[in-house]
C-alpha cells in the first residue's frame, strides 16, 4: 500500500438552533452525496471541500475579518498558509448549500434577500468560472473569520482512491438562510439534531463515515450553536484524527484510529503507511520500531505487567553496529535466548531503568552470555528489588552516553523507584521510560521506596524534554508525550484530590477504610495494590502539612499549605 499524500481541504459544521418547540439543541446543515461521486457515494457530510489555489491569495486574504495570515497558520500548526482554510470554508458552504457566510465591512450579517439574489453564481462558482475572492469584492463582503472557530483535523485512511487532510470548522447559521443541496454533487440536504442524525445512521436510514459520526456525538453534548461555537474558540491545540492499517500476527490487516492503543507504533513503525507492520505483541518474537530500535516482550504478562516487560535493542540495527539492552527484563531462559539471538553477538552495554524484579534480573545473565557492562543505580533498601542487579558504572542524571553511532542520555526520574532512571535516544528523541510512564495504566507508587511528591516533580521535568515518543516498560509506544505526561499528573492530582474529600467527609479515617472511598472506581480485587499508591497519597499530603496521622489515624490539617 503506496502513501498518497493527503489533499489540504476544510468542512464547515453550519449549526442552527432547533425550531420552537422542539427540545434545546442545535441543528447541523447535512448533505448527501450523489451515488456516482468518485468520493464518499451516497454518504451524508457536512459541506467542505478541497482547497483551490484562490482560497490561498492574496485577494482572498483581503476579504477576511477578524483574523490574520499568521495567526490563523498558528493556530493550524501551519508554517504558512493557515487562513486559506477559513476562505475555503466559506466558500464550499455557499457552494455546496446556498448559505452565504459573509458580512458586509461593518461586520453586519449578510440580509437573506441579498443572499437569495447571489444564489445563482453557485454554479460559475463551482464550475471554476467564478473566483471566491472575485464575488466577495464585487460585492463587498468579508469572510467573518472571527466567528469562525476551528474545530478538529482528520485525514482520510491510507488506502483510498482519494485522501484528504480536512480541518472541521465551526460557525452559526446566518438568519433566515435555509440552505439547499446544489442538485449536482449533492443529491439532498437536511437540517437535522446531532442525536437524531446518529439514530437515523443507526436505523440505516442514512450513511455517515466515522469523522462524520464521531463529530455528531460530540455535538449531541450542546444545547446551543453558540455554546458549541464557544467551546471551539475556546480548544487549546488540536491533534490529528487519523487512520492507519497494521497487520496480526497471521497476516489480516485491519484498520486503527488515534484512541486504539497500538496507533502511534503502527504510525512510528510504518512512517510510509505501506500497512505491513504487525500490531501484535507476541512474547519473544522482536519487533522492528525504527532504524534504532527493536523491541523484545517477556512472557510475564499479568495485571501489573501488562502484556509483559518490554525489552529495547538499541543502535544502528541495520549498519552491524554494537547494541545496548535496555531493561532485560526478569530472568527468564526463553527471554534471554530471545535477545542474544537479537543481539546476533553485537550486544556491549545493558542497562537498567530501575531494579524491580520485572526489570533487571536477566542482566546478570545476559552480561554472563555476552560480556556486556552493566549500567544503571544499585538497589535501594526497601521495596521488592532485584538483589543480583550491579552495575559497573553508577549512571549520573543528565549522563550522556556516547556509543556506537547513537547517543543515550539518562535522566534521574525518582517516585516510582528512588533510583530509576529515563533514557533518551538523542538521534530520535524516543524516551525510554520503564515504569515512569505506562502505556495503558498508572504505575503503583509503593512507599517506602516509592514518593508521591518526587513522582510528580519527576513528571513535571518530562515536561522540559523535547520528546517524540515514549518507550514504556509495558505496551506500545506512548505518542504525543506531553499530553500523556499531563494527563498522568492530572489524575494523580485529580485522585490526590479525592482523597483529600474523603478526609474532610469523615473526619479521620484509616488507610483501610480510605481505600474502597478514594479507589470505587477499582476493582475490589485491586484494592490491595491500590492502597499502596493511596499511602504515598496520604505520605504526601502530611509531609506538606495538609494532613496529620497518629496512631493509624489520617486527620485533614485545619490549615492547608500551598503545594
């Protein structure tokens, strides 16, 4: 499967509010397609479009109210060519439904008469007959790019005849403009509830696409255009919704979204989208991630290990030249045979994130079959530890290590363990992070070794890292590492939070009788694993004087210190 680079296009969601009477939600302007259109036959859309060079001139640029060229590519995360998206916006809506978003140079809506007598240049228009910038000058309109709010990014699935890279806008119908489908590209339209649209889809009754779906269950949220207008200007950065393909281990494809797992290894693993890139992880079968890195599972999957601990080769794979191992994982014989069979006798360095008994103790091992030195930090005292774990050299944090042809640097990220350490492969910014960060789950932070405080000061850091992806200990690779580095510290705080509730409710509690309060939304089987992050919880609130404990006994303090 060849990549085709995705055409730049926008969709506009045009939303109106639900006739009197009917319950308070906004209305979506819809269209059908045509069954012989060569994209999407039959499916109900919103209207859009690809860009045309037009949308992206300067006269086009000179019809836009509200919004400047770098802005709006700023707001994109375009270096250029931003506010061509909103122009084209515009334009397809009048194209495609009649409706002319537009306003005069003192920003008032376009009258519905006045709109009505430009009907007829939608067909000049589409025909390329007519520029988009050409009709507004002549007319003196503007493209009201400030009450235009850009909404979402999806890129059609590799495989398509056609894809497209479309940016999802938002805006609010103009007044007593009805809209309708041009009767050509468009076969019917229909102004229709986000929730009756997806029971209509649901009945068969008509086809929608998983963009177009997706999009609508969100709208069923809103109760006004307004307020969904609102909500779009007031997004933060937006990231793409893509599709990819992969393949199991018995050679079937099938197609995954952002919110699957394995989505941003497959993207990582397969950068040319050819889809021949296996999604399963099988246990000691090695897995191709770049030119730098393979990655290894062990056969001890469970509840705290996931599909089992990930092993990393690291060096130029291809060229022949010499490895590190990171993480060896627990000494288990098919697991070592595994990675000295990877290693293909290349093998010359093995280090460790930290010495939990999932993580270090086939390094023994493995320096015995190879001949490897051992780095990383020694045991701490407490905790279930890998007793036989020596390192030949004590990594310092912020130590680069320059090896064969790549460069790791270690990073001193305490909390979960005191002594683990993060590395970052510095050709490919890949931070490899043992259990700092999880794939899929939230690490057991386990007093007296492990430190709520020095977890979060140790998230907070990742923050300064300049990091691609994220290699965890467990699972697939971890993409857009910021956000997964904020979403951890939120829900630390978030379940920080609930304990501190749960106190103030009861007045003093136990640790015992705080866990089935603070964890209800754990299994009960889990409960004993989770009272172990829960005492970090209440370890830190009294160590920064919000919370007091005598004799077994938790009290919230009267006067709460600043974090």
């Amino acid at each position: 499967m060849a990549k085709e680079q995705p055409r730049p296009a926008a969709t506009l969601l045009l939303l109106r509010q639900s006739p009197a009477g009917e319950p308070a939600t906004p209305e979506v302007f819809m269209l059908q397609r045509t069954r012989r259109a060569a994209f999407l036959p039959g499916a109900y859309v919103f209207p859009g479009g690809a860009l045309d060079e037009d949308d992206a001139s300067e006269r086009a640029a000179r019809r836009v109210l509200g919004l400047g060229e770098a802005p709006a590519s700023a707001r994109l995360g375009l270096a250029a060519g931003g506010l061509a998206y909103w122009v084209a916006a515009a334009r397809e809506c009048f194209e495609e439904s009649g409706i002319l978003l537009a306003v005069d140079a003192a920003g008032r809506e376009v009258a519905p008469e006045r709109a009505a007598a430009l009907e007829h240049l939608r067909a000049p228009l589409n025909a390329g007959a007519l520029l988009f910038s050409e009709l507004l000058e002549r007319e003196n309109l503007y493209v009201p790019a400030h009450e235009i709010a850009y909404y979402s990014h999806w890129i059609t699935a590799p495989g398509r005849s056609r894809r497209f890279s479309t940016r999802f806008f938002v805006a609010c119908a103009p007044r007593g403009q009805g809209g309708v489908h041009d009767r050509s590209e468009t076969v019917h339209s229909v102004w229709v509830s986000p929730r009756e649209a997806l029971e209509r889809d649901r009945r068969r009754e008509l086809e929608l696409i998983y963009p177009t779906r997706s999009t609508l269950a969100d709208l069923a949220a809103f109760a006004t255009p307004r307020a969904v207008l609102e909500h779009a200007l007031g997004l933060g950065d937006i990231e793409v919704n893509a599709a990819c393909w992969a393949l199991d281990h018995e050679g079937s494809q099938r197609l995954f979204r952002r919110a699957d797992p394995p989505y941003f290894e497959i993207h990582w693993s397969d950068p040319e989208e050819k889809g021949d890139t296996c999604f399963v992880i099988q246990a000691g079968v090695p897995k191709r991630l770049d030119r730098y890195v393979v990655r290894i599972t062990a056969p001890n999957p469970g509840a705290m290990t996931g599909p089992g601990t990930n092993t990393y080769l690291v060096g130029r794979i291809e060229d022949g030249g010499e490895l590190a191992v990171i993480d060896p994982g627990p000494a288990i014989d098919s697991h070592l045979e595994a990675i000295v069979a990877a290693g293909g006798g290349r093998i010359r360095w093995i280090l460790a994130t930290h010495t939990h008994v999932d993580h270090s103790p086939a390094a023994a091992l493995l320096k015995a079959a190879t001949g490897a030195a051992v780095l990383g930090r020694p045991r701490p005292a407490h905790g279930n530890q890998d007793h036989s774990f020596a390192p030949e050299r004590v990594l310092a944090d912020g130590e680069r290590l320059a090896l064969d042809g790549f460069d790791l640097r270690a990073i001193h990220t305490p909390g979960h363990a005191s002594n683990h350490l993060c590395y970052m492969l510095e050709q490919t910014r890949m931070l490899f992070t043992g259990d700092h960060v999880m794939q899929g789950s939230t690490v057991v932070i386990n007093p007296p070794d492990g430190d709520m405080r020095a977890y979060l000061d140790s998230l907070a850091r990742l923050l300064g890292e300049d990091i691609a992806i994220i290699a965890p200990g467990h699972g697939y690779l971890i993409g857009t590492p910021h956000r997964e580095v904020k979403r951890l510290v939120a829900h630390r705080l978030a379940r920080e939070a609930k304990v501190a509730n749960a106190l103030a409710r009861r007045g003093e509690a136990s640790l015992e009788e705080l866990v089935p309060e603070v964890y209800s939304d754990v299994p009960a089987r889990l409960h004993p694993v989770a009272a172990r992050s829960l005492l970090a919880h209440l370890e830190k609130l009294v160590a920064e004087g919000r919370a007091q404990h005598s004799s077994g006994r938790y009290i919230l303090s009267r006067e709460r210190s600043p974090r």
